[in-house]
C-alpha cells in the first residue's frame, strides 16, 4: 500500500524517487520495479497538470538510460494509452528508446 501512498502534492514514492535518480539510480530503479509489482496503476498517474512517472523520468534521466528504459517498458505494459501523446513518443525516441515503442503494437503516429 505504501507504492500508493501520495503524502507530497500527489506523487507518489516512484515520482519522488525518479526526481532524485540522478543520484541514487538503484533506488530509483528498486522503486519502479516494486511499483510495477504492488501498484502497477502508478504509471497511469499523472500529478503536476499532465506529468506520468514517464515525463520525471524522461526529465530527469541520466547518462545511464536504465531506469528510463525500465519505466518505458512499464508504462507500456501498464498505461499504453500515455503513448497517444504524439509529444511523449517523440521524446522517448529522441531518448534513444524508439525500439520500445514499436514492440508496443502502435503506429509511430499515436493509436
């Protein structure tokens, strides 16, 4: 239950932990993973306006893209609808993890 817990303006722990990625990619990375696992909705929820877990991620990713791949891969198995958004997709290619979004069934233009 605590994965869903959202005591800071809405975030949740992964929105959190993906900020400070820069500096601690285990935790990040410990904290995606046991998001996927026990509260998979978390990469459907969006705070600050429109930020999914993917937009901290994609904003806050280091020269290391394995969290970043990890919570592109996630939020395709989880919330494949964030990937309508024509602007999200293209950020993830220019991330250099276009391939993920052809593995997720959907025309490079949005569903």
């Amino acid at each position: 239950a605590a994965f869903a817990r959202t005591p800071y303006h809405g975030r949740l722990p992964m929105h959190t932990a993906l900020l400070s990625q820069e500096s601690h990619p285990a935790v990040a990375l410990r904290v995606v993973e046991l998001t996927a696992q026990h509260f998979p909705a978390g990469f459907g929820r969006a705070v600050q306006g429109a930020s999914l877990p993917l937009h901290f991620a994609l904003r806050h990713q280091t020269a290391d893209a394995t969290v970043l791949r990890r919570v592109v891969e996630l939020t395709a198995a989880h919330h494949p609808a964030a990937f309508d958004d024509a602007g999200l997709r293209a950020s993830v290619t220019e991330a250099g993890l276009g391939a993920l979004l052809e593995a997720d069934g959907r025309p490079e233009g949005g569903g």
